[in-house]
C-alpha cells in the first residue's frame, strides 16, 4: 500500500479506502483522529473479542484496546459493539468539533455509518438511503449514532480484515490485554501546517477535472 508524504498509518488506510456513500475529496486528510475497530466471534465457542485502536492526524497513539466479549451473538453484533466502544473511548478523550476518520472491515456498517452522518447535515436529519440495522445490533447503533452526532463530522472507510489493524486485538484478546494500560491523557493533533502537501488520494488524483 503506498503512502503518501508522511501519513501516519491509520490516516494513510482511512485516505487510500473507500468511503461507502461519501465522496472522497482530498480535505479527507484533515481529519482529527482516526479509529479502527473490529469485532470476532467464534462460532465453536460462542466468544468474541473487540479492538479498537485510536490515533491523532500525526500519528500518535491516543488509545489501544482488546478485550473478549462474550456476550455477542454473531460477527455483525461483534463489529457494532467495537465500534460503539472505540467510540465512546474517543468521545471521552475528543473535544466535541472534532473530525473523526473510522476504519471497518464490514461494508453494511460502514455504509450505515456515512448514511447516518449525512444525514446530521440535513434539514430534515433523514439518511440518504434506508438504513438496515440488524434487531439484534440495535442497542449498539443507538449508541454509535449518538457518537455521530456527537462530533463535529464523521465519517468510515472500508478496509479488508487482513488490512484491518485492529483485527489482531479483536481476535486474540488476551494475548494483547497489556494494551489495556494505556495513559488516560488526552492527546490532541497538532495543528495542521502550511507546508504539509494537500495530496489528493489515489481515487481522485487519477480521475480528469470533468470526472
């Protein structure tokens, strides 16, 4: 995966995916922090596990967190609630105008997400398109569109699960429990520079002024 100029990872991922429903334009790059989350669930032994990893727009790391969550009743459940927890961890941390850039591996939520956040910026708060969330994730979303709302924009790219960086502490959470000791300070990004090139993301640099 290239990277351009000197993106940390998590804005270098969030910049060169898609964004379900959401143009991709190159202010994309301002976001505040970014968070990437993924949910498990083992069929065989009816556990899970949630990661969650937050960072700043230069890279550095506000947050990490797995933990095993046995109370999920299949992956969907699992990939709502680790966003639902990664967010309220930011919230925690974020001052409310912040930009927030989320990394998913699982499209429907991604694409719920940006329907969701689009529709903050409508007169009459309506999703663009019909939001399908499952009955038994319903709870979780409540709790995620609430963190939408909550922050200044939002918005989710979609990643393979083998790109996904939090896919290792969703999946294998007690052999990353130590990351759960964390500094409870808050980190905020440092303010954008004049001199930090505006490169637009592939998706874009590639495409003619009509396009």
């Amino acid at each position: 995966m290239a990277v351009h100029g000197r993106s940390a990872p998590l804005r270098a991922l969030f910049d060169e995916s898609p964004t379900p429903h959401i143009a991709h334009p190159p202010r994309t790059h301002h976001r505040d922090f970014y968070v990437a989350t993924d949910g498990s669930y083992d069929l065989d032994s009816g556990g899970g596990g949630l990661g969650a990893i937050i960072e700043t727009r230069d890279g550095r790391r506000v947050e990490r967190i797995a933990l095993p969550d046995d109370t999920v009743a299949d992956n969907n459940a699992a990939e709502y609630r680790a966003l639902h927890l990664g967010l309220d961890v930011l919230a925690e941390r974020a001052p409310a105008d912040a930009r927030v850039g989320v990394v998913v591996d699982h499209d429907d939520l991604a694409a719920n997400v940006n329907s969701a956040s689009l529709a903050t910026r409508r007169s009459d708060r309506s999703p663009p398109r019909e939001l399908r969330i499952p009955t038994a994730d319903r709870n979780h979303w409540r709790g995620i569109r609430a963190r939408i709302c909550g922050f200044e924009e939002l918005r989710a790219a979609v990643v393979g699960s083998d790109t996904n960086p939090a896919h290792a502490l969703a999946n294998a959470p007690s052999e990353y429990a130590h990351v759960n000791a964390g500094s409870e300070r808050c980190l905020l990004p440092e303010d954008i520079g004049s001199s930090e090139a505006q490169i637009p993301p592939p998706s874009r640099a590639d495409r003619r002024a009509s396009d």
